[in-house]
C-alpha cells in the first residue's frame, strides 16, 4: 500500500515508516499524514523510551518540568535506534518559536525511561502529523529579506522541507502485543 495522504512523511521519518497495514490508516482527516513505524531492517516490534512525564490520569506524555519531550524507539530485535518524536526539534513551534538551551537537551538523555503501559513494553508504532498551516498560500511570509526561508536556529530550509515539517499537530499510538490501541501522544505545535 503507498502512502494514503496527500501529504508526505516529515523527512526525518520517512525512511522508517511504511504503509502497508490497511487497519491503520482507515479514518483519515484531509489534513492529516500518518505511517507505521518500521526499523531499517524491516522490524516493526519497539520498546519505547521517553523524557517526559506519562500522567496516568490523561494517559499522555507530557512535558516534564522544563525538558522538552523526547521519543524514542528501539527495535526488540536488533536495538536500532529511532528518534519518533522530539519536542524540541519537530514541527512549527520548534522550526519558527521555540528556542532550548543545548546543555538542558543533552542532559534529556540521561532520563530516558523505559515505557511500560498495562504489563506490557513492547509496541507497535504509529504517528501521525496535521498539517493546518497552508504553505503554498502563505509561503511569502516565511521568506527572509533575500527570499529564504530561515528557522529560529538560524538553519536555512527548502520549502519543500518547510511543507514536510513544519506540521502543527503530533500524535502518536501504539499497539501492544495484545492489539489494544492507546493514543501515547498528543501535541499542538503552532
């Protein structure tokens, strides 16, 4: 199966994401994009690790304190690993408004923890992007005085890359070894 949406994988997910589950992409918005997570060798079974805060009232991940949230998948088979899913990096907010210190990224690392949701730790993966912002209609906004388009960090981009990644929605779901489906992540990033 090929990609469902109009629109494409934001670039740095679009070597790991495949299409091919007919299940899981029924029920599409016109704005939105969407595709199963799939490591470079095919695998499709992840223990995920997070920096956030999982608030069990809600069932999300949230923010914690003043660290960005960040996803990760591993594959159980050969711990590749990929990044699903960074606050700080990903989407409108990251590419036009939001600025991190470096040091308080880095230090995201050493709190990585393991998710673990009913028992179970290992998932399949979805994530799905909206994209509400019409690039094509507002494009001249975007474009600095000599006609680029330049991020916050000072990063030169097409607006090809702009389209694909300047999405202002971010979920994601995953699917334990029992079938049951849970929404895991849930951002409005303009």
């Amino acid at each position: 199966m090929k990609n469902p949406s109009t629109y494409l994988a934001p670039t740095y997910l679009s070597d790991v994401v495949t299409y091919d589950e007919p299940a899981y992409f029924q029920e599409m918005i016109d704005i939105e994009w969407r595709g199963q997570i799939q490591s470079t060798t095919g695998g499709r079974k992840f223990k995920l690790y997070y920096c956030g805060t999982y608030d069990e009232d809600i069932e999300l991940l949230l923010d914690q304190d003043d660290f960005p949230v960040v996803v990760y998948a591993e594959d159980c088979q050969t711990k590749e690993r990929i990044l699903l899913f960074d606050y700080a990096k990903h989407g409108y907010d990251a590419l036009f408004c939001d600025e991190y210190e470096e040091e308080l990224l880095k230090q995201r690392e050493g709190e990585l923890q393991q998710l673990h949701l009913g028992g179970e730790t290992e998932f399949e993966i979805l994530v799905y992007a909206y994209y509400g912002i019409d690039y094509d209609e507002e494009m001249e906004e975007f474009l600095n005085e000599k006609g680029q388009i330049e991020l916050i960090s000072g990063e030169i981009i097409s607006p090809e890359d702009l389209k694909r990644n300047g999405f202002d929605f971010f979920g994601m779901d995953v699917i334990d070894t029992k079938g049951n489906r849970q929404t895991l992540v849930e951002f409005e990033l303009a």
